[in-house]
C-alpha cells in the first residue's frame, strides 16, 4: 500500500509505528508543506492520502478541493482512500463535508482499520 502524507509537525510513520502498526509493508512518503500537491500525488499515486488542515502554503481541505477537481476533470486519479488528519475537530468536519473518505485526530490516525486491509 501507497501512503502519502502531508504534514508539517508529526512524523507519520514514527506515529503509525507508535501505535503498533508494522510499517514496514507500507510504502511512506511525507511532505512537510503543500507545495505543488497535486503535482506530488500525481507522481506518488498513493493508496492512502493523509491532509493535515493546517498545512503551509495551502490548508489540507485546500488540498483536498484541489485533488477533487482535479479527478472531476480526469487529470489525477482519486486515491482511494483521503482521511483528514487534524486535532481539531471542527477540521476534520470540514474535511469530511468536502468529500473525505475519512477524519481523525493525527494522534489516533493509527487506530483506523484502514492499515489492516
């Protein structure tokens, strides 16, 4: 499985990996800004994309209306599954209201079935 990730605070593999998840049969890319992100996703083609909200230079749900778009007029392929990762809950909301799979707080991200699949 495909993950990318863009956070700029935690590192998303040590968080996995905290929460007992074997990272090791999951190919880990994190991008600490959002610079050209679709751009990035287009290029990774990830399984699994993780936005954080609060994100430089463009906020996570900024991202995710990007890559939303952007599969609508069949320039990227939609991963196939996006969760929201913010530890602020009216983030997440905002993600899930914009067309997340999924939304958590980062510090449970490890706890979401979605690794054992």
């Amino acid at each position: 499985m495909r993950i990318l990730a863009f956070e700029d605070s935690y590192d998303i593999e040590a968080l996995l990996s905290a929460g007992n998840i074997d990272t090791s049969q999951f190919t880990i890319e994190q991008k600490w800004n959002s610079e050209d992100a679709i751009s990035v996703i287009k290029e990774f083609a990830p399984d699994i994309l993780l936005l954080d909200h609060f994100m430089p230079p463009m906020k996570g749900l900024d991202v995710l209306k990007a890559v939303i778009l952007a599969v609508e007029k069949e320039e990227l392929v939609r991963p196939k599954m996006i969760v929201g990762i913010s530890s602020a809950g009216f983030a997440n909301r905002a993600m899930l209201n914009a067309g997340a799979d999924l939304a958590t707080a980062k510090f449970n991200l490890a706890t979401l079935e979605i690794w054992s699949e």
